[in-house]
C-alpha cells in the first residue's frame, strides 16, 4: 500500500497549517498512529506513548489556540530512537538485558518538550546501536518498507522506517559509527549527524563515549535544520551562502568497492552538481586505509567499559553477536587503544586538509543498497565482504574525526531500492554545512525532492 | 606484549570461559591491530628518528 501523500508532508508544511489552525496536533497525531498500526510487520516502533502523546497534542492545541506558538515543532509528531531517555517510559534499548526506568528525560527530549514536540514512541533499532541491520534487536528484525525481505540499515532503523511510512514528521537517532547515515540511505531519509560533542549525548545510553552523535532524521534538509535548532536550544547562524559550492570527492580507500548501482548515483549526482555551477574535483584523505582499525580499538573497549558489569550479570540475555563484539572489546590492550586515539588525531588532520579549499566532502553515504536479512557478507567487485564491514565504510571515519556529515536520498537502483549520498563539512561547521545541502538538495535528490512514499 | 602472545592469551581465555566462537573474532582483531601499530610507528618514525640515535 502506498503511503499517502498528505502523511508524507514536511515538519516546515505541517507546522505552517497547524500554526494557521488549518490542520490540529490531534489530527496529524491520529494519522501517525494510524500509519504505525498499519505498519506493525515492519517492526518500526518498541513502544507507542498513544495515551501521554493524545494529552501532548491537546496541551498543543490549546497552546496555540491561545496564541502561545512554541515554534515550527509545536504539536508536531516527533519519535524517539529506544536509546535514548524519555521519563516514565523503559528505555530498553532493543535488548532482552534488563531496561532502565528513567525518571527524567535526556536534555534533548526535554529540548523537544520545551519546543512543544509531540512524542509518539520509541523506535526500534539494532541492539544497543551495536551493529548495522537490525538483526538482533529483541523486539524482531525493522523490515525496508521497499522490500521487506531487507534490512533498513541500522542502527537507527525503526526511526528511517517511521519517516518514509508517515509514522512520525522527524525522528531522533545516534551514530557512533553511521548508525543515523546508514538507515537514511537504505531508506531514502535526510539523516544529520552533527559535529561530535554538539548536541549532548546525557540521557543515552552510551556505545562509545567518545564516537557517539545523537541527531535528528527527517525528511527534508529544512526540517533537519528545524530540529537541529530545537535539540540545540538556539538558532544556527544564517549563513547566506547559495554557492556555487566547492565539493572534494574522496579518492582511494573509501571509494574503491562500492556496488555499481552506488557508484552510478555517484556520477549522476556529480553531473548534475556541476551543471548547477558548482565546483567538484577529486580529493585524497591521507591516512584513510586506517579508519576501520582506528575505529574499531576505539569503539570495542570503550562499549566495553560500559556494558562490562551487565555483561558480568546478563551475558545469556544479550544477542550472540552483540555479545561476542562486547567480549573482544575486553581484550583490547591499554596500549593500542592510546595508539588509536593518537591516530585519531592523524585522521582528524588529514580530514581537515582534504577539506581545504572546499566546502564539502560528497561521497556515498552507504556503499552498497540495502542488504538481504541474514546474510553475513555481500560481493562487491567479485569479491565478498563482511556486511557490517561494508555498512560502515563510508561513515565511520566522520564519527573518528567529528566532523558533521548529512546524508541526503539519492535517486534508486533500477528496482526501486534508494540510495543516499553524504555531505561532510568544516569541523564546528555545522550550520554551514546544513546551508550547503539545503541549496544542493535538489541536485542530490535527482530533483524529486525528500522522500518518496515507501509501501506499507 | 606482542600481538601473538595477546592472541594466546586471549584465545586460552576463550576457551577456558567456553566461547570458542570467539577465536576467529579474535585472530581478525589481531590483524587489525597489527596495522593499527604499524601506522602508528610510522606516525612516530619522522619525529622519533631526528631524537633517537
């Protein structure tokens, strides 16, 4: 079944109407759940806050109604990614190990209260955003909309599949290694991860203390900007810049394997860059052969950390892989994971040069479509691949380094899967960055705009 | 510690704890960590090589 239109329209488009009194929170609301309960097999929520989010909506209504406009998020359904604290309800973290009860929100949902959000639910995701696809999240696999034989990416899933389903007008997902990129290009989403330490990770449970990014999934580049400004609690600088922009393409490593059907919208979304004016030329990140292994002895022993003593308590309760990757991160020597963080510094540097004298870095967002469930490796150039090796490729190096990155729907393969290409900004450079991809989003989107309607 | 006598380490531990599944896992992660300090020394070799006699 095709999602209808109007349950596809902006946060920018709704807001306007409901600031207008032409359409109610309640209304869009009851649409979303609508969309939800007509979408249960896709595995998309954990847990649906009906009661509290119909006593948010008409607490909006009223507010409005009165002449008290919050902003642009005011009565407006927002989900939230199951890692993240919402008082009152269970964050469980998609895991059969024992949930936490918070009783008070992380800052950024109450952010969210605070700008008037309405808080449909809580997304499934891969357990403890430790992985890629979803596979092993004790609430059942989150199935693509477009094929629901595939995974929508991961970890951030359940949040991808809200948006192009109408569950929800935005989303709140982490990435600690692409887990907000990820879902967006296997699903057709805008997904921001911004720069590392911008918006507060307090209130999420932790993968990687010093990798971690939470940020919002949407469907357009405005409304990311939108929920940007409401998660940071201030408006981004204006930055009146409509290019012609500067975009380095990555040469080497992070180019070198991807499937045909990527590297095809690759090239188109080039043309149609320089056609529009701007500038794109090849780059090279020094050093970027490095990044899985640098990541990897920065990410294992920092989950570790955390999940040691539950590990001590609840190792059956924890899904085999996820538990094996905690176990290895156990290992991990004092001495390489210093290394690694030196390393870091490499990469951070190296980042940074291949950003001098260009606005951005454009690449692909993920290098392959959306995987088959339960398949373990992918062929690329005749050669096969663990999954998650590949999921990650292109985004791991931008959680390494923090600069903030946005993936952007790119067109599709030739039956129907999206893809997603990725914007890279300056370090701290995120209203910049936000300000690029809005003026690009046509060009990268083929010029059919955000998302397109996915079948239920 | 070498890269070889942290894989016996680990791999004994492994099994003492009977999660052999964890071997495999584990001779990745020493390949991995073996470029990982081979980068990092040649980070440190321009720097080390003018101080070092």
């Amino acid at each position: 079944m095709t999602v209808p239109a109007a349950d596809l329209r902006s946060i920018a488009e709704v807001s306007a109407l409901v600031a207008r009194r032409e359409v109610s929170p309640q209304h869009l609301l009851e649409r979303c759940l609508a969309r939800i309960e007509a979408g249960r097999h896709l595995n998309a929520f954990i847990a649906v806050m009906a009661d509290s989010a119909r006593r948010e909506a008409e607490r909006a209504a009223d507010e409005i109604d009165a002449g008290r406009s919050r902003g642009p998020l005011h009565g407006i359904p927002i989900s939230i990614k199951d890692l993240v604290d919402v008082a009152g309800t269970p964050t469980t973290s998609a895991s059969a190990v024992p949930a936490l009860h918070p009783e008070t929100d992380a800052p950024i949902v109450r952010r969210l209260r605070d700008a008037g959000a309405v808080l449909i639910g809580k997304t499934n995701l891969h357990e403890f955003a430790f992985g890629t696809t979803t596979e092993e999240s004790s609430f059942g696999m989150v199935r693509n909309p477009f094929d629901t034989r595939r995974s929508a990416g991961g970890s951030s899933s359940g949040a991808a599949v809200a948006l192009i389903e109408g569950m929800c007008y935005g989303s709140i997902g982490t990435d600690t290694g692409g887990s907000i990129r990820i879902p967006s290009a296997a699903c057709g989403t805008v997904g921001l991860k911004p720069a590392l330490g911008e918006l507060t990770c307090e209130g999420i449970v932790p993968l990687s203390t010093t990798c971690d990014h939470v940020g919002p999934m949407t469907r357009t580049v405005g409304d990311a900007r939108l929920m940007f400004e409401a998660l940071a609690g201030s408006p981004l600088p204006m930055v009146a810049n409509n290019g012609p922009f500067a975009f380095g393409v990555p040469t080497g490593y992070l180019l070198e394997r991807l499937d045909p059907t990527v590297r095809t919208a690759l090239s188109e979304t080039r043309r149609a860059l320089a056609a529009a004016g701007h500038r794109v030329r090849d780059v090279q990140i020094e050093g970027a052969e490095i990044t899985a292994d640098v990541y990897l002895h920065i990410v294992l022993p920092e989950a570790a950390a955390y999940h040691a003593p539950l590990l001590e308590q609840y190792a059956e309760l924890y899904s085999p892989g996820v538990r094996l990757r905690l176990e290895m991160g156990r290992t991990i020597l004092a001495e390489d994971y210093v290394r690694a963080m030196q390393l870091r510094g490499m990469l951070i540097a190296h980042v940074d040069a291949a950003l001098a004298g260009c606005d951005a870095l454009l690449l692909p967002a993920l290098a392959i479509p959306a995987p088959v469930l339960g398949e373990s490796t992918v062929t690329i150039d005749g050669a096969a691949e663990p999954i998650r090796t590949v999921m990650l490729r292109l985004t791991q190096l931008f959680n390494v380094t923090g600069h903030p990155a946005i993936a952007l729907p790119s067109g599709r393969t030739g039956t129907g899967l999206p893809l997603g290409m990725q914007l890279v900004g300056a370090r701290k450079g995120t209203a910049q960055l936000l300000a690029i991809a809005a003026a690009t989003e046509a060009q990268i989107t083929g010029g059919a705009g955000s998302v397109g309607g996915g079948t239920g | 510690m070498t890269i070889a006598e942290w894989l016996e380490t680990v791999c004994a531990d492994a099994d003492r704890r009977a999660l052999p599944q964890l071997k495999p896992l584990f001779e990745t992660l020493a390949r991995s960590t073996e470029r990982l300090r081979r980068a990092d020394d040649q980070r440190r070799a321009p720097a080390e090589a003018t101080r070092r006699p």
